[in-house]
C-alpha cells in the first residue's frame, strides 16, 4: 500500500468515526473542533472525500 493510500485511509476511517459520533449521539466532531460554516471544517471534510475517490482502487486490488 502506496503512503498516499495510507493517509488517506486514516481520513477515511476519522470520517467514519464522525459519521458514527452523527448517527448514535447527533453528535459532530469536525464541526465541535473547528466551528460550524468553518473554511477549515469544509476542508477536513473535501480532504475525507478525496481520500474516499483514491481509495476506491483498494477494491481492485488482490492482497492474496
């Protein structure tokens, strides 16, 4: 696995975790950290979609 693909990865999976924190306690981290209607907080949130487009190519890959 590619350092790009790993990074994005760690995105992929913080993401997860704030949709987690949304669905069980209607809770935001992102938005608790950096503000609501927040550059920062879109940005955290077009780098975790951009790390979901690189890592689409894991689904093709043959780890066996």
């Amino acid at each position: 696995m590619q350092t790009i693909q790993k990074v994005a990865l760690v995105l992929i999976i913080i993401g997860a975790i704030n949709w987690g924190l949304i669905g069980l306690f209607d809770f935001n981290l992102v938005e608790t950290l950096f503000g609501t209607d927040n550059v920062i907080t879109k940005i955290v949130y077009v780098l975790v979609g951009i790390a979901g487009i690189i890592d689409v190519s894991l689904l093709f890959n043959d780890y066996e």
